[in-house]
C-alpha cells in the first residue's frame, strides 16, 4: 500500500474488511500505512444475534488497549444480516460521498463507523449492489480523478465502471458460484477431478464461449467432451472455468480494452488470461485495496 500523508497530525485508525464469511482487519498509520494486519474466517455469518461488539473487541481488541480509538468498517457487516445496516448509496459515488455518507455504530471502547455499499441499475433498470467492492475499488485507482474499468473476480464478479475517480456504475455476474454449483451438485462435475488453472483447457472453454449456441448449450457440452474422449476429466474442471469466465468477460468488455483486477487467488490468474484471449490487458492490482479505500474514506470523515 502506498503512503502519502492522509492525516497530517491525525490519529491513526482500524480499518476492517468485514464480509460475508471472512474478515481482514488493519491497523493504519496516520499516513495510511498498514501497520499489522489480521485475517481470520470470522465473517458475520459466525457471529450469533447481538454479537458484534464482542466480535469486534476479539478481532481488534489488542490494538484498542494500545489506544486506537477509530474503527471503520465496510463489507456485509454493515447489511442487513450485518451489525447494522448502512443504506447502499446511489451511483455515481466517489469518496467524499461515502465519507458523507458514513453510519455510526454504538460502541464502548471506540468510534466505529460503517462505509454503506453502492446501488445502480443495469441496462434494463434491474438493480444492481455492492457492498464492500467499493471500497477496493477507490484504494486501487491510481489517480483520484482517473477513468477504469476494474473487473474484481469472486464467486459474485463486479465489473465497475469509473468515471472521473467517480463509481458510475457496474454488474455483478455470479460466476464463481455458479462453478461452484455445477462443478459440485450437477452431472459435469461426475467426470471432473481437479481444480481450474490456466492453460489449454481453459483457454478452449474461452473459445467456445464466444461461439453460437449460448451458455447454457455451451455447458452441456462439457459432458459430451468427456463422453466422447474429448476432454479429460483432470481437465474438465478448467474447460468449465473457461466456459463461464469466457462469457463474463465477453458480456463485460464489449471492446479490447484495459481491466484492472481487484482481488486474490486462483480466479485472477484466470479472468486475466481470459481478458488477455479476448484482446484486452488485465494488470494487477494491490492485494490490500481494501485497506487503502479505507484509508481515503476514513481521512474524509467526521468523526466527531
């Protein structure tokens, strides 16, 4: 994470990642940088009715006794299964906008605040949210005035569109879960073994994506492949991956372009190759985002 002065004089402050099933928490210096970090799998789908506070005096609580008194908090913890819920704000949004926007939470040992997700609509005035995302979003922009197309890959892929250092809108494609699904509960994942990865077989999924027939046809494919000795099944797994990357990716970027990736694990990898076969440049973006969005946000709010 880059420094540069965020507080001058300030106070540093906690700032917490906190979704549906994991959590990364971070102390910041008053010039944004991380000071110690902790990741757990303690996300608000373990923490029990009326559990939160206790949660957070668990997960930060050392840092708290050194004398951090600033807490700000983004992800599903500030939904309605959450803590407390941070009504999503309408795009287009930028961080003066969050900041603003800002939710206090009653706590004993320190001021907490949450950072409320992001509503737009697509094409078809369907609703679309975010929670979380947004903030990786803003800690990954180089320039605060810059325009980006970020893709942040995950079992609900978000390709955000930023206008002027501005979120102007974006779409979400359920594409890691939807792996998930039919690689573990449907009749393709009965000739899979292992696990996607780049290479051939993936990279012939991204192909027949953008053929005629559609996703769904396109899937059943998966199955006469292997029945007829055409795709083995160490590499079936990787063919489906490419199968429904290839049709986000083709959806999301109408045009070669330059996507900036958001995010960590094996999917990065994997939507970078298949940005790159479609034409486009995928770079890398900061791990530690998250930390950074909430560094800028947490510089732009009133905490008194």
């Amino acid at each position: 994470m880059r420094s540069g002065r965020l507080w001058g004089t300030a106070p540093g402050m906690i700032a917490v990642d906190w979704g549906t099933s994991s959590a990364r928490a971070y102390r910041l210096a008053p010039d944004g940088a991380i000071l110690a970090r902790r990741e757990g799998a303690g996300g608000i789908l373990r923490v029990p009715e009326g559990g939160f506070p206790a949660a957070l005096a668990e997960m930060v609580g050392h840092w708290l006794a050194e004398g951090e008194a600033r807490v700000l908090l983004s992800g599903m913890v500030g939904s309605r299964q959450g803590w407390q819920e941070a009504p999503y704000l309408a795009c287009p949004a930028g961080l003066d906008d969050l900041a603003r926007s800002v939710v206090p939470v009653a706590f004993a040992e320190a001021a907490v605040r949450l950072v409320p997700g992001l509503s737009a609509e697509d094409a078809a005035c369907i609703p679309e949210v975010m929670r979380g995302e947004e903030v990786q979003v803003f800690g990954a922009l180089a320039e605060g005035h810059e325009d980006a197309l970020i893709c942040l890959p995950g079992s609900h892929a978000k390709w955000v569109r930023v206008v002027g250092g501005r979120i102007a809108g974006f779409t979400t494609s359920m594409t890691g879960e939807a792996f998930a699904a039919l690689s573990g509960h449907t009749i393709l994942g009965r000739m899979m073994t292992g696990t996607a990865e780049p290479g051939p077989a993936f990279e012939a999924g991204v192909a027949r994506a953008a053929e005629d027939g559609g996703l769904l046809h396109h899937l059943f494919g998966t199955r006469t492949l292997g029945l007829f000795g055409r795709l083995a099944p160490e590499d079936a797994a990787s063919y489906l991956s490419g199968l429904l990357i290839g049709h986000d990716v083709a959806s999301a970027m109408a045009e070669p372009a330059r996507v900036r990736l958001v995010g960590s694990g094996p999917l990065m990898a994997l939507y970078g190759r298949a940005i790159a076969l479609k034409g486009g440049e995928a770079v890398a973006g900061d791990p530690d985002s998250a930390a950074r969005g909430l560094a800028l946000i947490g510089e732009r709010t009133a905490w008194t």
